[in-house]
C-alpha cells in the first residue's frame, strides 16, 4: 500500500469551529503517530464528534490546519477515504443483510479491500458470520460497525464513543477489537466520555472540555498523577493522639490522613512506633489519586461558558 509520506497520522493545529453561537472547538492541538491508540476523553458536548469529524473531513473548521496521513481532510477527500475507517457514534447498517453482506457491500468501495472472511475473524464474529444484522446483541452490531470501518484495511481508524451504552462484557469485547487492530499496526483515533476506556486502551489520551485540550499525557502521567504525593490513612482509637515527629495530620471520623514527603521512611517509623506502644492502628492503607481522581478534578471545573453571548447554558 501507497504511504504518502512519514508525517504523522493525525496533526492539528488551533482547530476552531462554532455552530451559530455555539462554540464547539476552541482551538485544539493534536499529534497522533502512526501506530499509536489516542483517546480523546471528555463529557458530552465536549466537542469530540466535532472535532473527529474535521479530521475525518465531513466538517471544515473555521480555522487552523489539519493534517491527516499528510493530507488535508477538506481538499484532499477522495485520496483521504480510502485509507481512513469511521465508526461513528451511531450507525445504521441495513438490519436484513447479513454480517457477510454487509462487510461485502463496503468492501467494494474500496480499492485494496481485506477479504471479507479476514475481517469477521478480526472483529470476532466468526459464528454469526450468516446472522442478519436485526439478530446480533448491541456489542455484536458494535463489532460490525468496526468490521465495516475495516474493509477498506484503512490504516488509521476513527472510533466515535465505541462502547457508549455497552454492558460491562460488552465494553471488553470491544476492547480486545480495538487491541486487536492496534496489534495490526493501525492507528486507532477513539474518543470516549469514560476513563478507564481510555486508561484500558489508549497510549496517549487528551481530556477535552468546552472545546479545549485541558490535560494530555499517558494515562499514569496526565495531569500530572504521577506527580501527585499518596497519601496514608489509618485508623486510631478516640483520644490517642499520633506522635509529635509525624507532623500534621488530618483527622475526621477515627481516620488519620497524612501525605509524607519520603512515604518509605513515614511508614517505617510510624508502623515501629505503633509496634513500640501497642497502640492498635487498623486499615492501613496508601491511597494514590486514581486517574477518574484526575479526570474529575479537570472536568469539574465546567471552565468559560461555550456560548460567544455569555448567556447560561
Ligand atoms: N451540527 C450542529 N449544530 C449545532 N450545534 C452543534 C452541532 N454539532 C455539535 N453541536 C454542538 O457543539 C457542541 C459539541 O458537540 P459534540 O462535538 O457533538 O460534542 P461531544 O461529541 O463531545 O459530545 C455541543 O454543544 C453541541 O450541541
Ligand atoms: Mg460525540
């Protein structure tokens, strides 16, 4: 297959893009490499569809550059489409083809498709191979939909919130697709409102709200995580007070919550002394900041209204 050039998959530069008074981009950076899985998270109305669907080409932005697999996704259509898989956020495949079929009739839009059979056992639907589509459970059609983005053997996948509604089987199932196609070397642009999708699958992932990047990063360092101190947390009978040395600490409820400079050594002395006096410390424990602890912190904060007019959403 044809490589156009070695830039990357996906580069963006100060994307914007408004619906009437609604700002939906408000300028968005984004590099993708080939190869890579990146995960756009962010609540609804984020901006995400938007902004997938000006890379995909569907929507032009009211300014900056876009460039996917070296191309420019508004001019460049026609050379983009057949080297590019969409799944969107819902789709509607003809509900009395069968799963064949219905991979069958997008393969011959395309110029190098996978063969069809290829594609079915990617996805994991080889069994239902002959079903009709009206037959399939929600994360079966879910697999379709990605089979469908395949048939062409794009080399960069857009995947639009591809487990939304799923049961927890589901979602896992979707997500050994997605492993699945980044084991072929595809690149896979997914976004999602949930973040442990994109703490399960993604390499790099940006939080988008308002319609701005607000953190990027690998899951264990976004927003700084990995930066973050643990903290200790114990429990102490009423009335016995913890030792001097151990500075400040916080206690609400029988708990006793401190973060130490050196865990290592704050662990060591506080453990010796419960030991030394017999006072009895339960629960134990060391907490991180997990990244939902991250996410919220970032999409608590709703950020400047969307709207140009100031007026409440
Ligand atoms: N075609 C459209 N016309 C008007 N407003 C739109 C249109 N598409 C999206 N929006 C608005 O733009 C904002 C971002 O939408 P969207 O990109 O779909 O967000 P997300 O996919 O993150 O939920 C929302 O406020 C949405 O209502
Ligand atoms: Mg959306």
């Amino acid at each position: 297959m044809e490589t156009t050039s070695d830039e990357p998959a996906v580069l963006a530069a100060g994307i914007v893009k408004s619906f009437g008074d609604v700002h939906a981009v408000r300028g968005i950076d984004l590099r993708v490499e080939r190869g890579e899985v990146f995960a756009i998270l962010g609540p609804n109305g984020a901006g995400k569809t938007t902004t997938l669907e000006i890379l995909e080409g569907y929507q032009r932005a009211d300014a900056g550059s876009v460039r996917v697999l070296g191309l420019d996704p508004g001019s460049q259509r026609p050379a983009l489409k057949p080297r590019i898989g969409i799944v969107l956020q819902a789709t509607g495949v003809d509900n009395y083809l069968t799963v064949a079929e219905s991979i069958a009739m997008y393969s011959g839009y395309y110029p190098h498709p996978r063969p069809v059979d290829e594609v079915i056992e990617l996805v994991g639907l080889t069994a239902k191979r002959n079903a009709r589509v009206v037959r399939l459970s929600g994360g079966q059609q879910r697999r379709l939909d990605v089979a469908i983005a395949l048939a062409g053997d794009p080399e960069l996948l857009f995947l639009d919130e591809p487990t939304t509604g799923f049961d927890p089987s589901a979602r896992q199932e979707a997500w050994e697709v997605v492993r699945g196609l980044s084991a072929l070397g595809k690149t896979v642009l997914l976004t999602t409102h949930y973040m442990d999708e994109a703490q399960n699958l993604a390499d790099r992932v940006a939080v988008v709200v308002g319609g701005r990047i607000v953190a990027e990063g690998t899951p264990s360092t976004l927003g700084g995580r990995d930066a973050l101190h643990p903290t200790v947390r114990f429990e102490l009978p009423a009335g016995v007070a913890t030792p001097e040395w151990l500075g400040p600490v916080t206690r609400t409820d029988g708990h006793v919550d401190l973060v130490p400079d050196d865990l290592v050594v704050t662990l060591h002395r506080l453990t010796a002394w419960a030991l030394e006096t017999g006072v009895p410390m339960e629960r134990l424990e060391i907490r991180r900041p997990s990244l939902e602890d991250v996410y919220l912190s970032l999409v608590g904060d709703p950020g400047p209204d969307v709207r140009t007019d100031g007026s409440a959403r």
